[in-house]
C-alpha cells in the first residue's frame, strides 16, 4: 500500500528581487512512499529536500504535478486540494517539524508539547505526562518544562519542535534535519526516540545529513540532485555505495 504518490512535482521560484529571475526548486520529482516505512531524503545543499517537504506538508504550494495522499477519508492531492481540507489534514494526520521551533507561542514548552494531544481528546493531565516524557526522553532539561520556548536555545527549541511533531504519532510525519542542532548524545537519544515511541502507523520523510542516521531510521533513501530526483535505493544498497566512495573521511551526506 502507498500513502504518497508523487508524481511530476515541479516548484518554482519567482524572484522578484533579481528581475523576475525563475529559480527551480524541484524539478519534476516523482516516488511513492509505503505505508508504514521510513523515507530519508539526501543530497546536496541546495537540491531541493526542504522544497519537497515544503511542498508536502503545503508551506509551499507547487508550481506542478501531483501528491496523492491516502487520507483516512480517501484521496486527497495535497497539490491542489483546498485550504481548509489542507488545514484538517494538518490537525489529524500529517505532521511537520522544521530544523527550529517558527512561530513561538507563549506557552510553556511542555504545554506546546501536549496541545496536539490535546486537541485529538487526550485528557490534559494525560497529554502533559506524554509531553514531559519525550521531553525527558530528549535530555531537556526539568527546568525548562514550565518556560517559554521563545527564551531557549536552537537546541533547545529543536527539541521542542520534535517532541511536539512526534507527540500525536501522525500518520505521515515530514521531519526536516530534525536533529541538525543537537550534540551527539542527543542526537543519539532523538534518533532512538524515533525507533521507540514511533509504531509502524507512523510513516515518516525525513531530511537528515549524517550518513549513520540515515543507516539506523530509514527503509529506503531518495536522492536529490540539482532539484531533480536522482535515485531511489533501499538503505542497504544506499551504504554499500555509500561505503564504496573512498573520498568521504567523515559520515556526512553529501550523496
Ligand atoms: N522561498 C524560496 N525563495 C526562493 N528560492 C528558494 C526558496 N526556497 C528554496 N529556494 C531555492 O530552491 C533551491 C532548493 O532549496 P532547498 O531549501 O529546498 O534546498 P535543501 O536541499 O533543503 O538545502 P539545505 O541542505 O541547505 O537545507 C535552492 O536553490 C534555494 O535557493
Ligand atoms: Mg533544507
């Protein structure tokens, strides 16, 4: 079963500050995504990965081709579908979290945590035990639990941004080098966070840059080159190339 088709996905920018010069984003991208699997997408700065997350989750809308989502409802093509149909879909089953935390409500960090459960009917007293849980799961320190996120640190904030993106357990989560800000150990225990809260009704896309991450979480991997989608390989094929390029000392991906 698929939970994305994407096909011919095509974005374009406008930029009106270089004379109406048209930058290319994404370049007629098409994979599907399987129910269930964790997807990692790679490839150079500037290839296109956070565009086609964008894309996906609708902060971007595309400039062509499709994403056929399988909602509970039936399909939906996250390309064209309205605002508001966009809008739901974001509530119930899909999930975002950017590198940091963008808008910052003044909220106490473990309140942003817990507001999506919350909103799915989750007793309040309930949602904060989770949220404080992942929180503790990602080493935030105790402290911070009652302050306000717009005070912490990028690390900090990131930790917040995917404890509360997790939170739910969304059917389609779209994580965006969710971990780029985190010391190693952190690093470590988010990667592991995501191998134990997460169940196979969660499907996952996510952006990551460091070769072991992408060995450890992901199913498959889709390479992005130049905005064009260069390959997709399940990981085993992806580190055995990988392994074999002999001018790489260090793990990050560059593919
Ligand atoms: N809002 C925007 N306006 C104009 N150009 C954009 C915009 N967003 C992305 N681009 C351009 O689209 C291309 C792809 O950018 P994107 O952010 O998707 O790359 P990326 O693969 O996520 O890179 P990185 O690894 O550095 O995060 C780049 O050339 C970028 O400058
Ligand atoms: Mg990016």
């Amino acid at each position: 079963m698929t939970i994305l088709e994407i096909d011919s996905l095509r974005k374009e920018f406008q930029m009106h500050v270089v004379g109406g010069k048209r930058v290319v984003g994404l370049d007629g991208v098409s994979f599907d995504v399987e129910d269930g699997e964790f997807l990692a997408i790679v490839g150079e700065s500037g290839s296109g990965k956070s565009s086609l997350l964008k894309c996906l989750y609708r902060t971007y809308i595309p400039s062509g081709g499709s994403i056929r989502f399988s909602s509970t409802d039936g399909d939906v093509d996250l390309a064209s579908c309205g605002e508001r149909e966009m809008l739901a879909l974001r509530d119930d089953e899909i999930g975002y979290a950017s590198q940091f935390l963008d808008e910052i409500p003044r909220v106490p960090a473990l309140d942003v945590v817990a507001r999506p459960l919350v909103e799915d009917g989750v007793e309040r007293t309930q949602a904060r035990s989770v949220a404080r849980d992942l929180l503790t799961e990602l080493n935030l320190p105790a402290e911070l639990h009652d302050a306000y996120p717009a005070t912490f640190s990028g690390g900090e904030r990131q930790r917040v941004n995917l404890a509360r993106a997790i939170a739910p357990r969304p059917r389609l989560l779209l994580l965006d080098e969710p971990t780029s800000a985190l010391d190693p150990e952190t690093k470590a225990a988010a990667i592991d966070l995501l191998d134990t809260y997460l169940t196979e009704a969660t499907t996952v896309v996510g952006v990551f840059h460091n070769r072991d991450v992408v060995e450890q979480v992901a199913d498959r991997v889709v390479v992005l080159d130049d905005a064009a989608l260069q390959r997709v390989v399940d990981v085993e094929t992806y580190i055995a190339e990988a392994g074999s390029t002999a001018d790489r000392p260090d793990s990050e991906v560059r593919a």
